[in-house]
C-alpha cells in the first residue's frame, strides 16, 4: 500500500468516525450481561480506545509483560464503574472519554520511545474514564456483578484483537503503526470537538 492511498485511507477513517461518533453512553439504563457485553461495541470511543490498548500492548511491552497493558486497563475499568455506582461524581465524562481516545492514539504513536509506566499510567486513567461511563449505564434494581461481567468480557476480546493486530504490525513497516494511531488519535480529536 502506497503512503497516498494509506493517508487517503487515513482521512475516510477519521470522516467516517466523525459520522459514526455517536455515543455508547444514551443513558438507556443496561440490565445484565448481554448488554454489558454489547455495550463496548457500541461506541467508536471504546472500540478504538480498547484495541489501542492492546495494539500498544503488542507494541511497546516486554514480550513476558504484553498482558500487563490490558490488566491495568480492566482493573482500572472496574474502578471507574465502581465509582460511578458508587454515586462518585466526575465531571465531563464524555468529554474524557473522547480525550482518552487521541490520547491513547499519541501512546500508540510514542510506542517504545515512551517509558512503560507512563503508557500503563495513562492507559489506566483513560479506562477510569471508560468505567464511569459504562457504570452509568446500569439501570436501577438491575445486576452489577452481570452487567460488569459482560463488559469486563467484551473489553478482554477487544484488548484481544488489539494484541492480534499488534503482533502483526510489527511485520509491517513502522510508518504503518503510525498510521494506525494517527487515525485513532485523530478520530479521538473528531469525538472531542463534537462533545465540547
């Protein structure tokens, strides 16, 4: 693929994210484990905020310590939703959540260059984020441990593919990789001006 044709690859990407940026987070009220397993999917923030995880996982971390990406985030996740069913207030949550994005895409892009503990850091405070918003979604009387199970799982197989990917990059030439997280970052920049 021609660096033409991947930066027209580039920009349709981000377009399409600004069309397709609506948010996971309607306030609909999530009741049990499909839904928290359909929720994560259900927004471009997550979807691309999750796979980055795992591709800068792939990327960046020692080859014993690639899960360790993914761990912090689902821990950090959970404590996100725990906040938020904990009545916690935080403010501009959507807005974070779309920061998190561009943010996520510049660690992506940093890969190696960055030290681990502050990709980790930041991976980390970007899944707070992503936790507060799906806890928020949890309807009234309905079950915590179900919704959080599923979506705890449905970020594993997105940390998951993310990985995949990751490992099939690094075959790749490195302008790829950046490419990659241009596009997530800049579709994190779309995401964020439409929710300021």
């Amino acid at each position: 693929m021609s660096k033409s044709i991947s930066l027209r690859f580039a920009l349709t990407s981000m377009l399409l994210a600004a069309a397709t940026a609506s948010q996971a987070h309607t306030g609909h009220g999530a009741h049990g484990l499909a839904e928290g397993l359909a929720h994560p999917f259900l927004g471009l923030d997550h979807v691309l905020a999750m796979v980055a995880v795992g591709l800068w996982s792939a990327i960046a971390l020692p080859v014993g310590r690639r899960l360790v990406g993914p761990g912090v985030f689902l821990a950090t996740l959970l404590i996100g939703a725990l906040l938020s069913w904990g009545g916690v207030a935080v403010p501009a949550v959507e807005s974070s959540v779309a920061a998190s994005v561009m943010l996520l895409g510049v660690v992506l892009f940093a890969g190696r260059h960055l030290p681990a503990s502050l990709g980790l850091a930041l991976t980390g405070a970007a899944a707070l984020f992503h936790g507060y918003a799906h806890g928020s979604e949890l309807a009234v009387g309905a079950s915590a441990v179900a919704y959080a199970a599923g979506f705890m799982g449905a970020t594993m197989l997105l940390h998951g593919a993310g990985l995949a990917a990751g490992f099939g990059l690094q075959r790749l030439p490195g302008w790829v990789t950046r490419l990659a997280a241009s596009v997530v970052s800049g579709a994190g920049v779309v995401m964020l001006a439409a929710r300021l």
